[in-house]
C-alpha cells in the first residue's frame, strides 16, 4: 500500500483532529525514519520531543521487549519493579522525594493541579484554589489544562472549563504581583514556551516568580513535559534556572516513545494526598516505566545528557548559517527558527518533508525538537534538506 492508500483509510476512520502531512511512516532507526514506499526522512522532531533516544534505541529496545514477554500489566493494587525502579532513579537524580505516574503530559499536569488545590485547601481554606499561569502557555488538552492554558485560542467549543485559573503576562512582575492573593494556591509556568513558539522565560523573572510563591505560601510548579528529560541540556531545565520548583511535570521523552507522564513532588507535597485522592489504571505501566528507566540510564549513566549542549550549539550554528534563518530561540535542543520575510514555516515545513525531513512548526516559528541521540552525520544532512528547502 502507498501513503496515499493509508491517507485513504485515515481520513475514512479515524477522528479529523490532525492535519497530516501526506507520509505514512512505517520504519525507524535512530534520527532517520521511512515511509510505506521506502523513502527516508531525517527527523528534527522525534515525535514532537518524545522518541529522546531516536527511533527502536538498542538498549530502549531490549528493556520494553524483556518487560513485555514479562509482566506487561497489573494493578496499581500490587507493586511492580519498573515503575519502582525509575521512581526510585527520578527522585535520586532530581532531589524530589515522591513520583505518581500518568500517562501523558496533561494527565501529569492534572496530578500537580490536584496536589496544590488540595494542599491550599487544607493550609488556608476553600478559597484557595486559584492557580496563576501565563499567557501563551501550553499545558494540555483536557478540560481542566486547556483552561490552565493561557491562549484564548483554546478557550472556546467546548464548555463550560474548570474555573480557577489567572493568566499574566509571561515577565510581567507587576501583574504577577497584582494576581497573587490568599486564594492562589500555585503559580504554574514552562521554562520555556514551546507550543507558544519556543520562548525561552527569563530568569530573574523565573527566579522572582519562585520568591512571591515562597513570600506567599504558595506553591511553585514547573510543566516540564517538553523541557524536561534532558531536552535543553540537563535533566530538568530548573536546573538552568537555578530553582526547585514544589512540582515539576514530565512526559514526552521520558518514556523515550511509550506513554508516560509524572508529577515530582518535594517535601512539601509528598504527603498532600491519601489513598484514593488520585489514580490512574495504566498510570505506572511495567512497560512504560521500562522504557522510561532505560531512557534515564542511557541520559545519565551511558552519556547521552552530556553530550545534548555540544549537539545544541553546533546545530545551532548551523541554522545560523542559513541565509533565510533569521533567528534562532528556545534552549538546548529545543529549537525555534525564525525564516525570512517572505516564507511561512508552514510552506517551508511542507517541502521540507516533500525533501526528506521531518520538522515542525510552533506559531510563526519552524521548531526543532530532534532525537538527543542524532548523530553528527544526521544533523549535517537535515540541515543541507532544511537549507536547500527554503
Ligand atoms: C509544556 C506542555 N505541557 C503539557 C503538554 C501536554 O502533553 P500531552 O500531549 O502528553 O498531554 C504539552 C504537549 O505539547 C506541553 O508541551
């Protein structure tokens, strides 16, 4: 069957909510995948920042397909071992001191929005449950985290929303202060802005938002489920910003292509909820938690994290290299590009893929999110597709 035959069949049962472009793909290894007919495709998206160590990673591999001929499944009635496992890794490597596990980045987002309504219920009463987020945002497409979502884009169709969200101008000290009062229980941010165009936040600014929460008694999350997993060059991005958030979010890259999402929590949330507050059936899934643990060990003890910076830094030379790229944002391997007067990411994205590479876009923006294991040789040729597409 060609792409256009599994266009075919997609547009006929399967829900109109995404504008594809016209290849199915089929194979992958690494940063490089291929279509129904065979043709190859570098990727510069990994799945839109979620296949962290590329496509079907040896190692990846090995631990999801031991795990699945294994124990593919149970409760959340009985402990398993890899969601012990990579709790246990996460919180070694983070400082945090609990997990619960989700299944994706709204889900993990949901969980941190329960911990801080409950914990400012209980510190100061029923008023506070108003959660501060910033416009522009991006934090999921459920009901309650679209609301949190600070577009009016997304504020619409479908209500009524979850109430209890304040949206304030990403830098806007003033407005943050003006915001905060005895019914905020959380102050929620993304270091850096991807869905919203890849804006990296600045730090005295990300710095001055901890300082009002910990002033205020209120708590600091960070949605870390794109920057998260050593996308910008360290395992968490607070870590660049010099913070520690009460809860941080994960997803995408952390099950290195399996469902997962996570919410970490610090000793001040680590006992917010009790039996029952929360759950998830598949949340914690042997399978996923494999490949998530097999993601951290390559990130952290096979050195794929400390080659993410040096990786960033050269591609990042190298777009600056091209004529039409007029600027380039965002942090680490979170990439956002700026193209010339005169052409639109989305024209540009379409023939890149027409030329064998796969990219996205984040606004205006063409976006980056490439697998952290890409090799020199695939990023030399991704950037020669991106250069000749223009
Ligand atoms: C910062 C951020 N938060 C939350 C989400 C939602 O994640 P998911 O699509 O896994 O629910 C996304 C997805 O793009 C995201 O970028």
């Amino acid at each position: 069957m060609t792409n256009k035959d599994y266009a075919e069949l997609d547009s006929k049962f399967i829900s109109n909510t995404y504008k594809r472009f016209p290849v199915t793909l089929e194979i992958g290894k690494g940063a490089t995948a291929y279509d129904a007919e065979g043709k190859s495709y570098i990727d510069f998206g990994s799945g839109i920042g979620v296949t962290s160590l590329g496509y079907c990673n040896d190692k990846w591999v090995d631990a999801v397909v031991s795990q699945v001929k294994t124990l593919q499944h149970t409760s959340n009635l009985y402990t398993t071992i890899p969601d012990t496992k990579l709790a246990e890794k996460l919180c070694t490597a983070t400082g945090y001191k609990k997990v619960f596990f989700a299944n994706s980045g709204a889900e993990a987002n949901e969980c941190a929005i329960k911990l801080a309504r409950k914990h400012g219920v209980s510190k100061k009463g029923e008023k506070c449950c108003n959660i501060i987020t910033f416009q522009n945002s991006f934090h999921g497409r459920t009901i309650t985290t679209l609301e949190a979502t600070g577009q009016d884009v997304f504020h619409k169709n479908f209500f009524p929303f979850t109430n209890g969200f304040r949206y304030v101008p990403l830098g806007d000290r003033e407005a943050l202060n003006t915001a905060v009062d005895d019914t905020v229980c959380a102050v929620m941010l993304e270091l850096v802005q991807g869905e919203g165009g890849v804006i990296a936040s600045d730090k005295d600014f990300v710095k001055y938002a901890e300082k009002v929460c910990r002033e205020n008694d209120i708590l600091f999350i960070i949605d870390e489920v794109q920057t998260g997993v050593g996308r910008t060059g360290t395992l968490l991005a607070s870590e660049q910003f010099d913070i520690k958030p009460n809860i941080t979010t994960l997803a995408k890259g952390l099950g290195g292509g399996l469902p997962i999402g996570a919410a970490l929590m610090d000793e001040e949330v680590e006992n917010v909820f009790s039996y029952g507050d929360h759950g998830s059936t598949f949340g914690g899934n042997p399978v996923s938690c494999a490949g998530g643990l097999a993601v951290l060990e390559e990130l952290l003890d096979n050195g794929v994290l400390g080659e993410v910076k040096g990786k960033a830094d050269y591609i990042r030379s190298k777009l600056l290299e091209i004529p039409q790229v007029k600027d380039v944002s965002g942090l680490g391997m979170m990439i956002g590009i700026t193209v010339d007067d005169g052409y639109t990411s989305a024209e540009v994205a379409n023939r890149c893929v027409e030329n064998g590479l796969l990219i996205l876009t984040a606004k205006a923006k063409l976006r980056l999110l490439p697998p952290l294991t890409i090799t020199k040789e695939e990023i030399d040729k991704g950037i020669e597709i991106l250069a000749k597409s223009f």
